[in-house]
C-alpha cells in the first residue's frame, strides 16, 4: 500500500514509519525538517511543509491509499490538531482518498463511550489537566465525524518508551484493562488499522494487552 504520513519525526512517528516500512508498504512522509528523519530518510518520499498547509497536503497525500497521522502534544500551539483535521478532510476528498488514521488520546470521551469506573477517573484527570491540549484533541474528533471520510482516531493511554510487547488490548468503546502503551505496540497497531481496515469511522480504546 501507499501510505502518507504525518509526524514522521516524532516519538510515535519514527517507529510508525518503520514498522511501515518493515512491511513493504511504500511510505510517504510530510515533515518541517528532513533532517530529523536521520537514517529513514533514505527509505520514504519526503515532502517538506506543515500539516496546515493544503499545498503541502496535497503533495503527499496524492496517490495514497491511507494517510496516518503521528502528530504529538503541540506544546504551546493548542489549535494544531483541529486545524491539521480542517485543512486535510477537504485535501483528501479532492484527491479522492478515503482511508484516515490518527492518534487521539484515551482522556477524550466521544458518543456511545462505556468506559469502567477507572477510565472515567483517568478521563476526568486528563480533561482537567490537560486543558486546551483536550480541546484540540475533542475538536479534531469533530472535525472527522462530521466528514464523509473512513476514519479511525486510536485512542492510548500513557505512552511508554520501549520495544513493544506485541501485544494491544482494543475495544470500540469500553476501557482496557492497562493503564499504558508503549510506542512500538501503538505504532504496529495503526499498521494494523491501515491494513485490515480495523474500526471504520470510530475511536477504539486500546492499552497495552497480555503476551
């Protein structure tokens, strides 16, 4: 498959873009600075832009068969996701794409969510201390529902630095049982997402699931 990819460079990214490559699909990456791809940017087509820019978008979503997107916490720029989401829904229909796979956050509550007790705490938790990053994140999920789109928006918990497991618990609405995930294992299952077509136009739940 031919797959577009934002936030190449960044924690989730880079190792997204590696298991991409790890399974022969043909990868496309939309960063500020090549330079931070270091050693996989011999192995990817690079476009250099920002996520907000529909030039850019355009450049590397054309021909694709699913965009994903990394995009981390945004630090101080608190409209980055919603914005990113408002400019590539309307890049993608022109370009006739369909297939969308993002990372959202397990702090985001969306329609028909049956979180356990422990989830809503921790969604409680998140929404008061994470403030605009929140808003940015429930306004991006907005921004896709309200499209014609196939999305997925893949909501972990606390992401972790580490090899993986291999092992993701995911369910459409209703809590996983760990409170984390690493990187590595939230990377292979957006490969997933994108290959086997995994929760069409809804925000699965996942955390890290037992070996």
């Amino acid at each position: 498959m031919r797959v577009a990819v934002l936030g190449a460079t960044g924690r989730t990214g880079r190792p997204l873009v590696a298991e991409l490559l790890r399974r022969g699909h043909d990868v496309s990456v939309l960063v500020r600075d090549p330079e931070k791809l270091g050693d996989l940017a011999a192995s990817v087509r690079v476009v250099t832009g920002s996520s907000r820019d529909a030039a850019a978008l355009t450049e590397l979503v054309t021909g694709a068969d699913a965009v994903v997107s990394a995009l981390g916490p945004s630090g101080k720029d608190t409209t980055l996701h919603r914005e990113t989401a408002a400019v590539l829904v309307p890049v993608m229909q022109r370009a006739g794409v369909e297939r969308f796979v993002g990372v959202s956050g397990a702090g985001i509550d969306v329609p028909g969510d049956r979180k356990s007790p422990s989830g809503r705490v921790i969604s409680f938790l998140i929404q008061r201390l994470g403030g605009a990053a929140v808003a940015d994140k429930r306004a991006e999920h907005e921004v896709w529902a309200a499209s014609d789109r196939d999305w997925t928006l893949v909501r972990p918990p606390r992401l972790t630095e580490g090899r993986g497991s291999g092992a993701v618990e995911h369910h459409a609405s209703t809590s996983a049982r760990s409170t984390s995930l690493d990187r590595a294992d939230l990377a292979a299952f957006l490969a997933d997402c994108v290959e086997q077509h995994l929760y069409p136009r809804q925000a699965p739940l996942v955390a890290a699931g037992r070996p």
